[in-house]
C-alpha cells in the first residue's frame, strides 16, 4: 500500500481491551446493527475500518465513550454473511493512524479525519533485526502467564514467523489490560514494543511473586 492510496476518513470501531497491529490479521465477528452497516459500506468503497480502542470509562452516564487517539487502519480480506445476518470478517492491519477530529455524519457508526504521518514506518517491508535469543526470557515469562490465565498458544507456530509479526501476535493475544494494550500499540517500533512487553511482564511477575503466601 502506497501512502497516497491512504484514505483521509475512516469508519472506526472501538473494541475494547483489542488491538491489530500492522501486518497481522483478525477474524472479528460483526454482529451489532451499526457495526453491520459499518462493514457495509466499508465493502462498499475501499474495505478500510479503523480499529480503536475506547477509554476505560469513568461512569455508565455517557453511552458515546472517549476514544484512545492512537489506532490501526485495518483492511477486510475476507468475508462471509451467516444464515442469522451476521458477518464473519478477517481484518488486516495496514498502518497505525492518529485521530484529528470526528466527523458528524447521519451513520449510525462514528467516522473521523485521521493522520498517518507519525506512522508511515508501517507500510515499509523492514525486517527488524532482533534475535528468538533476545527473546528468550520474555517468551518464558510470556508463556507462564499465559498458562496461569488460561490462555492457550500455538508456540511452535508462532515461532516459525518473523519476529516482527510473532511479538505483535503475543501482544494482540496478551492477557495485558486496555491501557497496557495501548502502550504497546502505540510503540513506535518493534524494539521499543519488545521492551515495553517485558517492562509490563515484569510488574506481572513482581504480583504474583508478592501475592504468593508461603505456608
């Protein structure tokens, strides 16, 4: 994708405590009326929607939620409608964008002006060079916690993709909270996101170390 096919608005859907980031895909079920027409109209014109992340919210008052401002332009790659008028999507992440305002619209789905420029790094084919040997002690850390939440990864497949889409996988599937999420989305490159992963993981440990009660 070249940076002047990028689009200038997009339809955004927040989903909480969830991130794509760019180049790894997503299958999302669609299910909400608006989020319905959403995919739509997406299908429609270029199959760009844009996945954000809500605020944790500080009351139930408002049902229109706060925004993070940091989200990624994902592209519909496939496609299936179901028998009880849901859709079935795959999403690929293309490139991180920065929210410049919301534009008012009679959808039923919130649209918004969007910026690209902080992020163009995205669409380039760079290899980052980070050896499976840096990451040793973080995918150890990784795989105790994920085995203590409940959380079951194929490690071996993981290990056969690049670096890049490996820790941007663990960090989509993390069991990490919203604000957590959005750190690592918001890390400007790999090296920086494998370090803010092991900086989270470490507060991690520390927990369930000082809430361990010796008999």
């Amino acid at each position: 994708m070249k940076k002047e096919d990028l689009p200038k608005k997009i339809a955004v859907f927040p989903l909480s405590n969830f991130i794509i980031f760019p180049n790894t895909s997503v299958p999302l079920n669609i299910f909400e009326p608006r989020y319905i027409d959403m995919v739509n109209d997406s299908m429609n014109a270029n199959k760009f929607i844009g996945m954000i992340q809500p605020k944790a919210a500080k009351n139930n008052i408002t049902e229109i939620k706060d925004l993070h401002q940091i989200g990624c332009l994902g592209k519909i790659t496939n496609f299936k409608k179901l028998k009880d008028g849901r859709y079935l999507i795959e999403l690929k992440g293309l490139i991180r964008f920065k929210i410049v305002k919301e534009i008012g619209s009679n959808r039923r789905y919130r649209e918004f002006e969007v910026d690209f420029n902080e992020y163009l790094d995205d669409l380039s084919e760079q290899v980052e060079k980070i050896q499976f040997s840096d990451l040793e002690l973080i995918f150890k850390n990784l795989k105790s916690l994920f085995e203590k939440r409940g959380f079951i990864i194929n490690w071996k497949a993981l290990e056969k993709q690049n670096l890049n889409e490996t820790i941007n996988a663990l960090a989509m599937a993390s069991p990490f909270n919203l604000e957590e999420k959005q750190i690592l989305l918001e890390s400007k490159n790999l090296h920086s996101r494998k370090t803010k992963i092991s900086e989270i993981l470490s507060t991690y440990i520390y927990d369930e170390f000082n809430n361990t009660t010796i008999q």
